[in-house]
C-alpha cells in the first residue's frame, strides 16, 4: 500500500458516515435508541439518538474492504483486530437499545479482550524507547493485554459527556496511530487508522455542539477498543516502546480526566464508578465556557500531547522527559483552575476535612439510593415528594415553603442553588442553616439525591416538585445543625 492509497481511505470513511449518519437519523426517528434528558447530567432539551456507533463502524466495514481490494491479504492478517472490533461494537450497540447492565457488559468487555489475547493481539514484552532494555511478561502478559483492551473503551466512554468530546478526542488518536504507521513504514496501521479517523471526522460534523447524534456505547466501546487493538497490532512483536506508548501519551487528557474522577469520589466516600457532573468538560462550564470553547480547549490540549507522542516515537523517545515534564504541568494547572484544589498551601487540611466528610456523604449517598429505589413505590407525586422532603430533613435541609425572606435575610438560612443540567438553565433550589460547614459541602450531600431527584421529575412529569426541599423542624428557632458525625454519635 501507498500513502496516496492511506489518504484516499480517510476521505472514503469521511464521506461514507456523511452519507450514512442522516440515514440512520431518519430510520431512528420513531425513538428508537433515543437518549431523553434526565435533568441531571444531561444538558439536552429533547431526545437524541444514541446509535452513532452504527454509521461509524460501517465506515469502518467500508474502509476495511477498500483495504481488502488494495491488498488481499490485508484480511487474512487483520481478522482477529475486525472480529474483536465486531463484537466489542455489538455488546455497546445492544446496550444503547436496551440497558445490559454494568456487570454485563464488563464481563462481555473481559471475555472479548480474552479473545483477542488468544488470537495473537497481546503485550508480550515490555521495551524501553530509551535503551536496550527489554522485559519479558511472561505470565503477566494476559493482565496487561486485558488491562489495556478494557481500560480503553471505558476511558472513552467516561469522557463521552460532552457533544463531540469523545469523537474529536477518538479521531486525534486514530490521527496519530495514522501518523506513526506512515513514520515506521507499516502502510496497513495508516491505512486503517485513518480510515477510522476519517469515518469519526464525518460523524463530528452532526455530534458537534449541539449534537443530532449521540457516540452511545457502542461508539465509545468502538473506538476505545479499535485504538487498543490497532496499537497492539502495530507493535513490533508485542513491544510497548512504541505505538502503546504514543497511545499512553495521547490519552493524557481523558487519562487525567479518569484520574481526578477517581480520586474525588475516593476521597468523598463515593463508589468509584458513580456518574456526576465534575468532569473536567463540566468544569468549563461552570466557569463560564462555552460549549463550543470548551471542546476546542480540550482539543487543543489533545493536539499538544499527540504531537509529543508522535515526537517520542520519531526520537526514540528522547522527548519522554519534555512528555513528562508537560503532562505534571497540566495537571497541576488542570487541578488549580478546574477547582479541584482549592488553595495548595492548604492541600493537607482540605485532605483532612475532606476524610472527616466521608461518613456524611456516605451516608446521604445511601439515603439517595434508598430514595431512588422507593420510587417506583409511589404512585402519588405528593407522597413521593412529602417523603423525599423528610429524608432530606433527617440531614438538616429546610423545606421552601416554610422559608421567609427575613429568615435569609437575617442569616438564619443559607441559600443552595444546583443546577439541573449542564447549562444551568434550571436550578435545585435547597436552603439549610448556616453551620461551621460552607456550602461546598451542601452541594455534596444534596448531590447524593442528584438522581432520585431527577428521576423523580422524568416519572412525573413535572418542572418542579410540590416541595423541592426538606421539612422544617419541630421548634421554630431553627437552631444551627451539627455536623451528621455529630448526629449520628449522638444517636447511638
């Protein structure tokens, strides 16, 4: 193959989803596969369809046959890298129809990426792109293969918040993929992978801000899984030293992105895998980005580490220490202005606050699923509400009926606005007493309810509860509240 013959495959992906994303717009317009907002994390007005993953992967067909036709026996090498692609789109693909499950589809994720360790795309050997030195896995060479082929849908479909995130930031690591076949002379990973690149230009024409379609899972899954593959099969012999890394290094902005989400739901006392809205996309946001901003930032930052990671490739990594020295860089900026961290000269006592916290948040968090599950208990909207109102009393919340305008005005209660989407166009009005605890704290137990809360409003229909917030207590003082520790001690 050629390099003209490259190009041409990335102009055949972007035109073939140009033409095939519209068709499967109009033949999903009955609602099928649609993604309707639910007042939480979802910033859109009306349903979207989810099936975005279809036209991508039959580009992605398209361009493989092309391939096909250029060198026939591009098949007979790169079967096992389009069965394990199949299926790993299929898995995605029957979830956004109908809800598999978590457990589901991580087992479903484990036994293709077993599967495709079996048929030969594996990490067998560690290498150094400085030196000569070269470790054999050996046994552990099964984990890593696993550990690589299911981390990376699933970081791409973490990051899968925001219209054109995922796609944009998918179609840059095909690109670069693209870029180190073309360096090392291996035509068949260009070919492919920009064939892919291009398939996911096209689709951004129609996710872009404000998206007509929507990745899904099966999309996500796609292109996480066809970067894994595509970099285990462009490795010389199993060897990391190169294309994983470039990869690695590429990933670093939904990479950081994983990271802070983890660390903060760990220091919260939050389930690790628990949806919110503080994702780095959701960050910008908040600071008054605009969606569009937002996503060329995250591009830009996409462009910056691609370009580091073809660099180390190109030098043999003698560019590693400049890859490095960047990625602390960004993420001690990223940590700073995203609010992440508050002030570094008081790291260590937010550290603390943050542990004294944990009970608090857990609990909350387990009143919420509580609240959640009982959901489908009521079938009066006011006895839901009345009994969501009296759980979020037990925390110290005060319910809005009863709350006067002197009463704020006086200090005596504290205001706690949430937004319900992205845009902050509608908001979660809560107000609490004022208390040694500031309103970031708040925030954090009345997010615990995020969800019983707005699933509540998509089963009934409603803009706005009967009662948004807790019932007030029994005396009329409204006397400070302890801390839920405090509480809860004191209980036992």
């Amino acid at each position: 193959m050629e390099t003209h013959e490259a190009i041409l495959l990335f102009v055949c992906g972007l035109v073939i989803t140009l033409v095939v994303t519209p068709v499967v717009l109009r033949l999903t317009a009955g609602g099928l596969g649609a993604d309707s907002p639910d007042h939480f994390r979802k910033s859109h007005e009306y349903a979207v369809c989810r099936l975005g993953g279809l036209p991508i992967f039959l580009s992605l067909l398209a361009t493989i046959g092309c391939a096909i036709y250029f060198q026939p026996k591009f098949l007979s090498e790169w079967w096992p890298l389009l069965l394990c692609n199949l299926l790993i789109f299929t898995v995605g693909f029957i979830d956004d129809l109908k809800p598999l499950g978590a457990r589901v589809k991580f087992v479903a994720q484990i036994a293709i990426a077993f599967l495709a360790y079996s048929l030969g795309l594996r990490i067998d050997i560690l290498g150094s792109p400085v030196g000569s030195l070269v470790i054999d896995l050996g046994g552990f060479s099964l984990f890593a293969t696993l550990l690589w082929l299911v981390a990376l849908p699933n970081i791409i479909n973490l990051i899968d918040g925001m219209d054109g995130l995922a796609s944009g930031v998918g179609m840059f690591l095909c690109l670069t993929l693209g870029i180190v076949g073309l360096i090392s002379n291996n035509m068949e990973v260009a070919v492919i992978s920009l064939g892919m690149a291009g398939a996911l230009l096209g689709f951004l024409f129609y996710n872009f801000p404000p998206a007509k379609i929507f990745l899904g899972d099966g999309g996500a899954y796609l292109i996480g899984f066809f970067i894994g593959s595509v970099s285990l099969a462009s490795s010389n012999k199993g060897s990391i030293a190169a294309a994983l890394l470039v990869v690695l290094v590429a990933l670093g902005l939904p990479i950081l992105d994983t990271a802070f989400a983890i660390l903060r739901r760990g220091a919260r006392g939050l389930p690790l895998f628990r949806a919110d809205a503080e994702h780095i996309h959701h960050r910008l946001l908040v600071l008054g980005f605009s969606k569009s901003t937002a996503l060329i930032a995250m591009y830009a930052v996409c462009v910056v580490l691609s370009l580091i990671g073809v660099s180390i490739f190109w030098s043999k990594g003698q560019t590693l220490p400049i890859a490095g020295a960047f990625f602390f860089i960004l993420t001690l900026v990223a940590a700073r202005y995203l609010g992440y961290i508050g002030n570094w000269s008081q790291l260590r006592t937010q550290w603390r606050r943050a542990m004294d916290r944990r009970k608090d948040v857990q609990y909350a968090h387990l009143l919420g699923q509580v609240l959640e599950i009982e959901l489908d208990r009521f079938e009066d909207p006011k006895e839901y509400w009345d009994h969501f109102d009296k759980t979020l009393g037990r925390l110290g919340f005060i319910q809005n009926s009863k709350v006067q305008p002197e009463q704020l005005a006086s200090g005596e209660l504290v205001c706690l606005e949430i937004p319900l989407d992205q845009g902050g166009n509608n908001k979660w009005v809560l107000y609490h007493p004022p208390s040694a605890n500031d309103n970031s704290y708040w925030g954090r137990i009345a997010d615990c309810f995020h969800p019983a809360y707005a699933q509540a409003l998509s089963r009934f229909h409603a803009a706005d509860p009967p009662a948004a917030a807790a019932s007030a207590p029994a005396n009329d003082e409204l006397p400070e509240a302890p801390p839920l520790s405090t509480r809860m001690k004191t209980a036992e």
